[in-house]
C-alpha cells in the first residue's frame, strides 16, 4: 500500500520516538492517523532510511554558530546487537557462536555553547542541538567525513572559537588530528582523566583507599580550578623517585606518565571552564543513552539493514530535518 508523505512522516516519527513498530502501529491507530501493521511502519521505515541514506541535507543546520558563537563539539561510541549467521537457531542449538555480533556505533553531538543553559542548580540542558550517528561496519574515516561535513552545516567555518571534547578513545583523537586540529581547540574529558589518575593511585597506594583518594583529590582540585602543574610535577617526583621497587607500581607510573604527557596540551580545564565550556564529555554520553534506550533494549537484535535505516529516521527527526526526505512536498 502505497501512503502519502504526510502519512509516511507520521509512521517514521512514531517508529523513531516509540519502542517499537508494534507500538507504532498501535499509536497510529488510536490517534486515528491511519490504520498501518507494524510490517508495514518498518517497511516505510526502510525505504525513507535508504533515501536518507543517499541525500544528505544541504546548507546550514537549525542553529547553526555564527560569527560570535562558540561551537562545542562531542563524540563517542556504544554498542549495539546484531544477528549473526546462526541467528534463530532451535535453543538446542543457542550455543553456537556467531548467533549475535556486538558492532560500535559512532556517534557526536554539536551545539552553540549559547545553547547549553542551566535547568535547575548545577544541572544544565542543550536547548538546540545537532546529532550525528552511523551504522553498524562505518570506518572512523568515514564517520570523521561526515562529523566534519555537519560540523561545517553547524558554522565550524563561522564560529569565534571550537571545541572538541572527548575521552582517550585512539579513534576520536585521530579523527580530531585529521579533520578538526587546525580549526579547532582539543579536550580531554575530565572524568576520564580522573579515571587514569585514579588508577595510578590504587597502584601506588594499594589497599589504602582513603590516602588514594586524599592524593587524588589535591591533583584533581588544582587540574580542576588551577592549571596542571600539580599533576606533572608529581609525575616527575614518581619518576624520579619511585616509593617502591614493585613491578606493578613502577609500571602503573610509566604508562600513565606516557598518558597524561600526551594529553598536556588538552588538560587546560580552569581556563575553559571561566568561558563556560564544559570540561567533560557528557552531552555525548547522554547522547548515546538515548540511542541505547530506543535501539538497545531487551529482545531487540537487529539486520544491518533495519538497525541503519531507522538509525538515520532518528537522526533526522532529532535534527528537525525530516522533512527533507520528501523534497517536493517540503517545497
């Protein structure tokens, strides 16, 4: 059956905001749209995730940074279940391997720093944003063309100043060398250093989780309001002067002494804090829980097929660019 496209608009936006086509399906028909199977809210789903697929938007995007604007952008990655070869096997056969693949799927969140308010005491809210997600298989090349392409729609040529905040992921940091250095100004996500440092501790401190934390906090405090001078000068009295001859200590001091020498330049918290940019990398973490919470939930292991083009339905619809699938009817 063949539906208009102000009906197919109305299937992929119940298929992208519910939890599934089902769902879709039963929505659809208590609101009295139209009377639809949930084979049929997938099948448009499919078809409109394929032309999604081979047009992406043109010009710039809803709240695009302008020339007095500060453009943060995020990105990382979660997981996402797809069926194997053996999948739907008798439950006399469910132990055979390659019934369920685990895949990556890489995704960023741009917006205006003008854009990110507080909502209520310290907690603070993206007012307008603009996501970015591939499927299952795409290359970190490919999802650095494409964050770049929406980063240039989201005035990265424009904007007075960029930022790219990330944890220690290799696959971001070579996307940021790649495509983003020249333009932009490079963060390490400051929870995950915090994680780093924190192993450090345990290893030099072992069972005396209360010193650990006493000596983790002071580094912290000043990387956090101050500069990291702390935390260097530390790691060259470590260096210097190990406090013991364990393997596993003298270890934990080289490879993160390695670690944080290679984020220096990344670790400049207190000054970007005062312009108000945020030091961690949350947005993009809670970015990647609302994917999870409509494409990760119990049951659920997707075709390489479904799972890309209701990923693009969503992305677009998040994006407020929908209606750019039907072009005539936009016009």
């Amino acid at each position: 059956q063949r539906y208009s496209p102000d009906m197919e608009r109305r299937m992929a936006v119940l298929a992208a905001e519910t939890g599934s086509y089902e769902k879709a399906s039963g929505v659809a028909d208590a609101a009295a749209w139209l009377s639809a199977s949930d084979g049929a809210v997938r099948s448009a789903v499919v078809r409109l995730g394929a032309a999604a697929e081979a047009a992406q938007p043109e010009g710039p995007c809803a709240g695009a940074a302008g020339p007095e604007d500060t453009l943060v952008i995020m990105a990382d990655g979660w997981n996402a279940r797809h069926r194997g070869a053996n999948w739907g096997l008798d439950k006399n056969n469910r132990k055979l391997s390659e019934r369920t693949h685990w895949h990556e799927i890489r995704s960023a969140v741009l917006f205006r720093l003008s854009d990110l308010l507080a909502v209520s005491g310290r907690r603070k809210a993206i007012m307008r944003k603009h996501v970015v997600a591939v499927p299952a298989d795409t290359s970190p090349y490919d999802f650095g063309v494409l964050l770049h392409r929406e980063a240039v729609r989201m005035g990265l040529p424009r904007a007075k100043a960029v930022f790219f905040v990330m944890d220690g992921g290799v696959w971001l940091w070579r996307i940021y060398a790649d495509r983003f250095e020249k333009c932009s100004k490079a963060m390490l996500d400051f929870y995950h250093l915090s994680q780093h440092l924190h192993a450090l501790a345990a290893a030099l401190h072992g069972a005396d989780t209360a010193k650990a934390e006493a000596w983790c906090g002071k580094i912290l405090h000043d990387l956090k309001h101050k500069s990291p001078k702390r935390l260097f000068k530390t790691l060259d009295e470590l260096l210097e002067e190990p406090p013991s001859a364990d393997p596993v200590a003298l270890e934990a001091i080289r490879e993160q002494n390695a670690y944080f020498r290679n984020h220096a330049v990344h670790m400049d918290y207190a000054a970007n804090a005062a312009l108000g940019v945020p030091i961690g990398s949350g947005s993009v973490e809670s970015l990647c829980s609302q994917f999870q919470n409509r494409l990760k939930r119990t049951g659920q292991f997707w075709t390489k097929e479904g799972f890309a083009a209701l990923l693009r339905i969503i992305v677009r619809n998040w994006n407020g660019e929908l209606d750019s699938l039907w072009p005539a009817s936009a016009a």
